[in-house]
C-alpha cells in the first residue's frame, strides 16, 4: 500500500513539475517558437548545408603538376637543411621501422639495399614518397623525379607525391632499387625484379604498400605519418611547410625521414656521419 | 454572402487544435514526453555500444566487421588522425562512449523526475555532438576521401538525439 501511495506521490510530484514547466514556457513566450517547424527545419537545413558543402569541397579538382612546378619543388625537397631534420628530430613519432633477423641485403655495387615497393594510385604511398625522397637525398642524388598525385578515387583523393617512375639514384654509400608497380588508375605498369620480389615476399606476408626495406634489417609497411597532414595542400605549399620544424607536416614527414635515415646510417656504418651523426639521427636512437 | 464552405469548416478546426489551458499537463501529453526519453535513452545505448565496440578494437588492435572497399572503407577513417581526439591518442570512440552514457543517463533522468534544467542541457549536449559529428562527416567526405558505417551510423544516431532533445524542448 505504501509502495503504492509513493509512487502515486511520485507520478503527482513529476506531473505537478512539468505543469509548473509548462506554464513558465507559456509565460515566457517561449513556446510559439519551439512548438512550430522552425527549429526542426533550420536544424535540418544546416545538417544538410553541412553535408552538402563537404560534397561539394570533395569534388575540387585534381591539383595538375608540371615540369616547372616539379624543377620548383625537387630541389626544395631534396635539400631540406640539416637544422630542420636536428630540430624535428622523431616528431613525436614512434619507430614505423620493424627490425628483421635477415641478413644485410646488398646491391650489385656490394652497397646495402633499398628497396621502394609502391604505386601512383596509393596515398600511403604518396605520403611515404616525401619522407622517402627527403631521407635518401642526405645520401645521394635523384634524376628524373617527377610529381604525381595519388588516384582521385582512393582514400585521401589526389594527395599530391613524387612519382619513382622514370628516375634514377645515384649514392655513394647506398644502392636504391625502386618500383612504382601501377599508375594513377591503378593499371599495372611495371614488375618487380627477382630481388625486390623476393625481399617483399620474405618482409610483407600482407603484399601491402607502401614497402620499404633497408637492406632488409629494417622494414617499412605503410606510411609512417598520416597522410592528412598533406591534405588540400599543393606540392610547393607541402615543400615549404616542411621546412618548417613548428608545423604537423613537419614533424610527421620529416620525423619520419629521420627514421629512415637512422635506420640508413645503421647498414653504411654511419655514413656519412654528417647526417649520421646529426642530431636528428642521434634523437631517433635515443628513443 | 455565404461564407465559403471551406472556412466554415476550417475554423471549428482551428477552435478544436487550440490548447485548452490544461493540455500538455494530462495524460496524453505525458505519455508523448516519454516516448521521446525512451528514445534518447534507446538512441544512447546504441551509440554507446557502437563507440564501446570502436574503442575496444582500437585499443585491441583488431579489426572492425565492416566494409573495406570503395567509397565505404572504415580502415582508411578510423586510422586516420581524425580517430583520435586532437593533440592525443585517445580515440574520439572513447569520448563517444561518455557522451552516449551521459545522454543516456539525461534521458532516464526525464523519465524519473525531468527537471526543469535537463531539456536545454540535452539539447545543448546533443548540439555539440551535432557539431562535432558534422565536422567529422566533412573531415570523412572531403578529406579522407572515405566514410566509416561504424562512424556514420553514430552521426544518425546523434543527429537522432538532437531531434528528440528538440522534441522535447515543445
């Protein structure tokens, strides 16, 4: 009986409640406004403004690249100085190199290998390209290196890159074997040689790219930043900011240039012990 | 001179919709204001289980039970530094398992004792959520480049919650 008489009190105290609300809302004035469509449809009108304006953004075309634009932005990238890979040092990143119990792998020259395993199509592959291209430039010279984006049509839409098609590099210290296996529109453009076959069928069970070996002591599986960093920028906007140590796509492609440097210098015995040694290097063997 | 039969019968129409002084108060009008804290707290329990599974297979370094291929690719999204809360490495799912215990926690509320502050304070909660959520949807769609069904089925189910906050605000 008394559970009962409670909750008639209770149901009595909640009813009185939304009578007391209900007439403060009326004397306020307030419920002409919230009893008629407005706030349904505005609120409705701005999801949808929303959702359409991401379309709309998404559909921006495809930044173009040019011979002009890459003579601008090769040089820039490939000769980042060495304070800027001191100050980033890892940028926060963790390791993105896995050690492997292979023995050291090494070019025709006798040098240690690197191997690039990518496509044009792929926008892990684009981003990985800039730390790539940063980090193999403090150990030798690119011909050749032309830009690219990656596919309109894969996650991350037109990031823009360097393409490895068509180039060439030259090192004293290193040997690099490069491959773009197929393009923008992901057609296959080229096979692998017997050796890249084999250190990515023996480091990737996965067969994902990007792959990156070094000498197969290290390997690389995927970007070792987030491509969004590069996002809705161009190629020269990209070059300039990563002279920047203060800005995210800095610390993410130059952090990760500083890996693969360091994990570089391991196999040549630390050389060239101007970037070797360097502080930026030195940070990510601290770690 | 006739009045137009149509506004002979509109107006008693009219006359008949109007609020009598009592009505919101009775039944009915009760039973109505339930439903929809039935629904926020329904609405919050399934965007709690889906933040609560999204953040476990983060933390677990599992896989998720969803599309990979196309438009539709939960991998790309939910890897992306958009997962996580800016400046962290806390995944947003987490912050989304709070906010879906909070808003069910504002909708048992309204069914037990509803005070008068808790409307505008669901309201305002599932706004910001809103907001978020859409700036996610824009960081997905025009970023990314993909969308997450994960994600997406959380968007509605917050967009949901505005609504039924917005109902509630009649």
């Amino acid at each position: 009986m008394s559970r009962a008489s409670d909750r008639t009190a209770a149901v009595a105290r909640r009813d009185r409640r939304r009578s007391e609300r209900e007439q403060h809302v009326r004397r306020s004035g307030r419920s002409g406004f919230w009893r008629g469509p407005v706030p349904y449809v505005g609120a409705a009108a701005i999801i949808v403004a929303a959702i359409g304006w991401s379309v709309w953004s998404s559909r921006a075309p495809a930044p173009s690249a040019s011979a002009a634009a890459a003579d601008a932005v090769v040089p820039s990238v490939t000769t980042i100085p060495a304070d800027v890979f001191d100050r980033v040092g890892t940028g926060g990143l963790a390791n993105p190199l896995r050690a492997t119990a292979f023995e050291m792998q090494r070019g025709a020259s006798g040098k240690p290998l690197v191997i690039y395993v990518g496509a044009e199509y792929c926008p892990y592959c684009a981003s990985e390209k800039w730390s790539v291209v940063a980090a193999l430039a403090r150990f030798g010279t690119f011909q050749g290196l032309a830009l690219s984006t990656s596919s309109s049509t894969d996650a991350f839409p037109d990031t823009p890159t360097f393409t490895f098609r068509g180039a060439s590099y030259r090192s004293e210290w290193i040997e690099v074997s490069m491959i773009e296996t197929a393009d923008r529109q992901g057609r296959i453009i080229a096979q692998m040689t017997p050796v890249q076959r084999a250190a990515y069928d023996r480091s990737d069970p996965d067969q994902s790219i990007p792959f990156l070996s070094i000498a197969e002591r290290h390997v690389q599986i995927g970007s070792g930043y987030r491509p969004e960093v590069l996002a809705g920028r161009m190629w020269m906007q990209i070059a300039d900011q990563m002279r920047d140590p203060s800005t995210p796509l800095a610390r993410g492609v130059i952090g990760n240039a500083n890996w693969i440097t360091a994990a570089i210098c391991g196999q040549t015995g630390g050389q060239p012990s101007n970037v070797c040694d360097s502080p930026g290097v030195r940070a990510t063997q601290a770690k | 001179m006739s009045r137009p039969a149509g506004a002979q019968t509109e107006a008693p129409q009219r006359r008949g919709r109007a609020p009598a002084p009592s009505e919101g108060l009775g039944p009915e009008r009760g039973r109505n204001l339930d439903r929809a804290a039935l629904g926020l707290v329904g609405a919050g329990v399934l965007s709690a289980l889906i933040s609560a599974y999204l953040t476990v297979t983060h933390y677990a370094g599992g896989t998720l039970a969803c599309v990979n291929a196309g438009f539709v690719d939960c991998d790309a999204v939910t890897t992306s530094s958009y997962s996580l809360v800016p400046f962290t490495e806390i995944p947003i799912a987490l912050v989304g398992v709070l906010w879906s215990a909070a808003s069910v926690a504002g909708g048992v509320l309204a069914l037990r004792s509803d005070p008068a502050w808790l409307r505008p304070a669901h309201l305002a909660w599932a706004g910001a959520a809103l907001a978020f959520a859409l700036y996610l949807i824009n960081a997905e769609i025009a970023v990314i480049g993909r969308i997450c069904e994960w994600c997406t089925a959380l968007h509605v189910l917050i967009a949901a919650t505005f609504f039924l906050a917005l109902s509630r605000m009649r």
